[in-house]
C-alpha cells in the first residue's frame, strides 16, 4: 500500500455528530471526500435543513435527527443506520453547545457567578454526556467488528483556559461576555475520554483521538478579530476548510500507530 493510499475511506462509514453545524458539515465532508460514506446525526431542524442544501449535490451523505442524550433514542438510531446504510467504522465526536461571542443573547449571563445549574447539565449533556454515550455504543459496535476510529473534538480551550479580555466591548455583545465555564470543561473532559478509549478497546481494534482545533474565522467583529490574532503567533483564526486533511489522516490508516494523542491545530496559541 502507498503512502497515499493510506488516506483512503473507501467502503467505510463515518458519524458525525453534531454534523450539521459549520464545522461538523466540513468534518463530514473531508470524511466524504476520502471515499466514506457519512452519516450526519444532529438534533437543530434548521441546521439539518441547511447541511441538507450544502450536501445536496453529493451522494453517500445521509441525515439522521438524534438525541445523542437520549440513550434509547441513540440505541434505535445505530440500529436504523446498521440496517439501512451499514455498520460504522468511524465516529467523530464533534456535538457541543458553544456560546459565540456576537451572536450572544445580551438576556444570557454568561459569567460564572450567575451561571444557572440547568444550563450546566443542560451543555454537558450534550458536550460530554453524548460524547460519551455514542462512544459506548458505537464503540462497542466497532469492538464487536474488530475495528474502528473514534475522533473526539476538542479545542485549544482543552489546553489552555480562554483569555476572556479578548470579548470585552466586542460587536454585540455584552461588555462582560465571557466564555462560559462548560466550554472549558467539557473540552477538557473530551481530552480525558479520548486517553480512557484510547486503551480500553485498543485490543479489538479500537484507536481514539482527539482534535484540538482553534477558532474559525466566521464574519466575528474586527474587534475580536484584531484581539484574538494578538494571542496566535500566526495572527489569524483558522479557514473553515484548515481541518479537513487532519481529520482524514486522524480517521484513516495514515495514522494506524496514532493513539490518545491529542492533535493540535491552532495557529501556534497554545504555545505562547
């Protein structure tokens, strides 16, 4: 097999959850683009409705509505996908709840002091809690079958805390917006699951990884803009499409002796 080959898809299937949103639609298309066929889960109608419209032209994406915490609702959703589409051999945990810095509700405190309990639960839920439950049973699916990739999503906020001077007086949002503590957490809890998978099915076959990328440079303010490229050595955030050859090397045989790493890509902030 050729190096090149190695980056192959081919004949696979590939789950992105939370796969409707910016990033998740381009973590499903990078998977698309190696020759696998991808299965996008997402609960937002709206968002399913607009990743339906940017894969609309292309075949081998499928759109599955799922409540990834909801453990019965999850369990029957793997079972429709074995019986209509196959058995998955990839799962990218990419699902979360994250609070942008111009689009925030000026309504919603974000600062900790005031930071309400059901929110919490609410965005662990759906960060941690459902990262951790596709992981079971999909993993467990994949162990069964003697294979898999599991590629967990992180952030450079999973290694370093956010710089909340970066929001201050920033486009609409409120002068104390700060990045809220679930984000950080779960990011964080998302770099703890990746190192328990990496070992716990490595036996059967099992690899987990974890990606953590920075921020995606998506019409934010100048404002942000010019106070966050201060803290990336390249002075800019990330194109959208920067990820894509990463995650096809994390989900393929190019990275077969890749296991509980975490891969950074960021600009080089967290090295400052």
């Amino acid at each position: 097999m050729s190096v090149l080959e190695k980056f192959s898809l081919k004949d696979q299937i590939g789950v992105v959850t939370g796969g409707a949103g910016l990033l998740g639609r381009y973590h499903a298309k990078a998977l698309l683009d190696a020759g696998c066929k991808v299965v996008i889960v997402d609960i937002d109608d709206d968002k399913i409705t607009e990743s339906s419209k940017f894969f609309h032209d292309k075949k081998g994406v499928f759109h599955k509505k799922v409540d990834i915490t909801n453990e019965s609702e999850l369990i029957a959703s793997i079972g429709n996908i074995q019986s209509e589409i196959g058995v998955p051999s990839i799962l990218i945990n990419n699902a979360a709840i994250d609070a942008k810095v111009d689009s925030s509700n000026k309504s919603v405190n974000n600062k900790l002091e005031a930071f309400d309990l059901e929110r919490w639960n609410k965005e662990i839920d759906v960060g941690l809690t459902g990262a951790f439950l596709c992981s079971k049973h999909f993993g467990t699916l994949m162990a069964k079958n003697k294979r898999g990739v599991i590629l967990n999503i992180s952030s450079d906020l999973g290694l370093i805390a956010p710089n909340q001077n970066i929001y201050k007086n920033v486009g609409n949002a409120k002068s104390d917006f700060v990045k809220p503590v679930t984000y950080s957490v779960i990011k964080h809890g998302i770099i703890g699951l990746t190192k328990y998978l990496s070992t716990y099915w490595i036996e059967e076959g099992v690899r987990c990884n974890a990606l953590a990328p920075g921020g995606i440079a998506n019409n934010q303010s100048d404002e942000f803009i010019k106070n966050i490229k201060e803290l990336i050595p390249m002075k800019r955030m990330a194109e959208v499409d920067e990820y894509q050859a990463a995650v096809i090397f994390l989900c393929s045989n190019a990275s077969s002796y890749m296991n509980g790493s975490i891969l950074t890509i960021d600009g080089g902030r967290t090295t400052w």
